[in-house]
C-alpha cells in the first residue's frame, strides 16, 4: 500500500506564520471554538478531516496541502505538568 502526497506539504505553523492570521481569525473562519484551533495549531490536538477542511479553507489552501501531525515535543509535557527534578 503506497499513499501519495504532493509536495509541497506545509505545517499548520508555517500556515500561521505566512498568512499573519490569529488564531480567533481562523477560528472564526472556520467556525470552530478558539481552543480547539489553538490546540492543533500547537500540535495537542489532531483534526477530525471535517476539521482540516474547514482549517484549511480558513487559510485558503486545500486539507491535503498540509501536513496534520502531532508535533508537541513529549518531554515538554512532563516537564509541565511535573516540573524539572533537581537532582537528575
């Protein structure tokens, strides 16, 4: 099984970043709550596909043009929610 992607495929970061758009614009766009676009912009969430359609459409590219992954670095989560032991 091989799946095709064209390239290039861009992050929803780099989408933010080029279109200087908030996050309470594409939520809006997108008729999504605010929380949930924050949470997929910052890669805790992954979008349901109705959900990168209407992202997506907010940044006025097509869902399969970006790439949808988690990107949240896992030992900055534990960091947070245990703080930085000392003696390590």
């Amino acid at each position: 099984m091989s799946i095709a992607v064209s390239f290039p495929v861009v992050t929803i970061d780099v989408l933010f970043e080029n279109s200087q758009l908030t996050i309470e614009d594409v939520a809006e766009r997108a008729k999504l709550p605010p929380e949930r676009v924050e949470a997929i912009a910052v890669g805790r969430w992954l979008p349901s596909p109705k959900e990168r359609e209407r992202i997506a459409a907010a940044f006025g590219v097509a869902a399969d043009e970006v790439g949808w992954g988690h990107t949240m670095d896992p030992r900055n989560v534990r960091y947070h929610r245990f703080g930085l032991k000392e003696n390590f």
